[in-house]
C-alpha cells in the first residue's frame, strides 16, 4: 500500500461531491474525488429545484451546465382526475432563482466531472473505499481499485458524498431507520414520440392516481422522457410479471398519459427501488461530514434530492475550510442543526402529501395566491427562509389549512 496525503478526501463525484470539489479547489486545497462508479452512469434524480442553481452559481459550474441545453423547469405541474394544480416559479414568496433544468442525470453529472478535471481536479473513477480508520488529526482511508489492489488515502476530512452507495453510514455503522413509511419506486426512460407541442410537452408533471400512488413525467430537451410510479411497497408488489409487464400495467391507471405512452418501447428495462427513504445516527464526526443522499435521503415527490445534496455539500466545504484555517466551528449548530431544519420542512411536506392533508391545499378552489405563493418558495427547496409561514410553521399548518377546507366542504354539502 502507498500513503497519500491530501487536505480533503471526497467520496462520490455526483452534484454534491462536484460542489463540494469545486469550491475546496477555489480555495487553494489538495483534494482527491474517490468514484466507484465509471462516468456516464444512470441514477435517478432528474428534476432540480431553483435552489440548487444557487450552489452552482456559486462554485463556477453553472455554465458548463447552461451548455448543454437541458429542459428548463419553471414550475411543476400536479394533475388528479380532472383537477390541475400548476406551480410558478416566479409566483414564489422567496426571493431566488425562478427557473432550474430536467436532466438526464448520466450526462448532467458527467459534464460536472468533465468541467473538474478540466480544472486539474483529481478524479479517481472505478475505486472503492472499503475501510476507514478515524485517527487523532486525520483519517486513513483504505481505496481498492478493480483489480482489487489496495491503497490507502491520509486526509485531514472526509466528506461522504456517495449518494446511495451512503459508504460512510455503513463503515461506520451511522445507519437508523427513517422514520417516512416504506414506500418504493419503478421507473425507466422512453422516446416520447408522442410528445406534445409547446409547454403541455415539455412539463414536468406529477399524476396523482390515488393518496399515496403517483406518477412521474419529466421531459428532457433530447426528447426522451423519464416516466416512473411511486407508492407504498406494497402496491408496487401487487403487479405481477417483470418490470416491465409491471410498468406496463400500473401506466394504464393513468388516464391523462396512458395514450400518450401506451405504444413506447422502454429504453431500458425498469428498475425498482424499495424502501428508499434513509437516516444517519449523525450528521458529522471527527474528521468526517455526511453530504446529501448519503445522509439523510427523503421521498422524491418533490425533487428535493439533488438540492439537499449540493446545499449541504457546500456547506460542508465551507466549514471544512473554516475548521482549516483555524477558526472556530460548531458543527452542531451550523451544519448538522441547520441541514435538519430543511430536512424537517420537507420532511412534513412529504407526510403531509401522503396523509393527503397537502394534496386537500394543492387542488383547492379557489385557489389562494398567497399560500400558493409560499407553498411555492417550499417546492422550489427555499426550505430556511423564516419569512414564510410555510418554513416556520410547517408543523401545523398544513393540517390547520387542511382542517379549514374539511370543515368549509362539509358546510357546503
């Protein structure tokens, strides 16, 4: 084995490792990115949030981005039976960007890496971390490559932005359960040779087919669209056959999109995911930091993956570079108090959706422009903006409307 020594070790070369590495290079730090994936790969979690596009402003990859053209997302759109619920960006309470992309994220996370290593960042792609040793003022990390030789990697951090891999929950036994029901997922790619013209085409679209099922379209600017279910396990298990006759079936509850994807060939055969939403016991310890899926991965109704990642990836290395220049950081209060609070927001936002007390507000008549509005800033991940009664109150509130428009629809009858 070779030691090398290196100021920060960066596990995962997704959008939060990318983040993480752009900023810690713009400070003049050695750092090594560790992938063991080889680039472009799939993964899911193809619909941004505007708040997102703050972090890649930020570090410098926000035009490596712009050029490649992706779909851009201005909104969201949720459709049950024959009500439309139409989220607009610009309509939010937040101040903020008003628009992000759909990406398909093999080439969104690919022409990150591309752009670092145009940089001169050091990206060692098909290695895996096997083990960790916490030492006093640094970490040894043991990387095997593939052909299972081994090195080891002296870094004074680590931060774990590994995604699903989630290396450092399960080397450092930091697992707990999550405490979101279990609910999976299936889903694929497809042509869309049916697509519609203009803006009915091109958005982003969540089908309600029951309280707790829902489907996902999200178009991309190549003309392949990504279509996928969400539900409780249990639901998915009901469909019988492969993945495939499985998609198949549960398309055909959706009566606004079943014509339109009824004849598509599925690029590639569809991958299911269970029980998905995961917990850490902790967010950061001695020399190392957990960044975006690998800590805390929430339900993807509302897209809040890839923006979590990179929030907390920067400031992840914002810190670290605190913590190195000798300053003082309380990685309590600034890291792990303040990425809980976001997570909390959606946290309720999914429990909410799924209790169907959030799909009562969405689909109400008529609508009320302010709390659309700073529902809104919520969806588009402003998630800490304590101006919005939505953020501070989420807790209650939610219910508190939902009550209101029970009561006003029994009145009425």
């Amino acid at each position: 084995m070779n030691d090398e020594n290196i100021d920060v070790l960066i596990i995962g070369a997704g959008p939060s490792g990318s983040v993480a590495a752009a900023f810690l290079q713009q400070k003049g730090y050695k750092i090594k990115v560790v992938e063991k994936n080889e680039f472009p790969r799939f993964v899911i979690g193809e619909s941004l949030l505007p708040r997102c596009m703050d972090h890649f402003d930020e570090v410098g990859l926000l035009d490596c981005l712009k050029a490649r053209n992706y779909e851009l997302k201005k909104g969201a759109r949720f459709i049950r039976n024959d009500e439309v619920c139409n989220f607009d960006f610009s309509k939010k309470h937040t101040d903020g960007w008003n628009w992000t992309w759909q990406v398909p994220r093999a080439d969104f996370d690919k022409t990150l890496t591309d752009e670092l290593i145009r940089r001169g960042i050091t990206i060692d792609f098909k290695k895996e971390v096997v083990a960790v040793k916490i030492e006093e003022n640094y970490s040894i990390t043991t990387i095997k490559d593939e052909h299972n030789c081994l090195t080891t990697i002296r870094a004074k951090y680590i931060i774990d932005s590994s995604g699903y891999g989630r290396v450092l929950p399960r080397l450092l036994d930091l697992e707990k359960p999550s405490e979101l029901p279990k609910y999976g997922s299936i889903f694929t790619h497809v042509n869309d040779s049916n697509r519609p013209n203009g803006v009915e085409g091109t958005t982003i679209t969540f089908d309600v087919i029951s309280k707790e099922a829902w489907l996902w379209v999200i178009p991309f600017s190549d003309g392949i669209t990504s279509v996928g279910y969400v539900g409780p396990t249990d639901f998915l298990d009901s469909f019988k056959g492969n993945s495939s006759e499985k998609l198949k079936e549960m398309l055909k509850l959706s009566k606004y999109f079943f014509p339109r994807f009824e004849h598509e060939d599925f690029i590639f055969e569809p991958r299911e995911i269970k029980n998905y939403s995961k917990s850490v016991k902790q967010l950061y310890g001695k020399g190392y930091v957990l960044t975006g899926n690998s800590a805390e991965f929430l339900d993807p109704v509302f897209s809040s993956g890839v923006t979590f990642a990179t929030e907390s990836a920067l400031l992840a290395a914002k810190l670290i570079t605190k913590d190195l220049q000798g300053k003082q950081v309380n990685w309590e209060e600034e890291y792990a108090g303040y990425m809980k609070q976001g997570v909390a927001v959606f946290s309720t936002y999914v429990k909410e959706w799924y209790s169907g007390n959030l799909q009562k507000l969405f689909f109400h008549q008529p609508e009320n422009p302010e709390i659309k509005s700073q529902i809104c800033a919520v969806l588009a991940g402003y998630v800490w903006d304590k101006t919005n009664p939505f953020v501070t109150k989420h807790k209650r509130l939610i219910k508190n409307i939902a009550y209101l428009i029970d009561m006003e629809k029994e009145k009425s009858e």
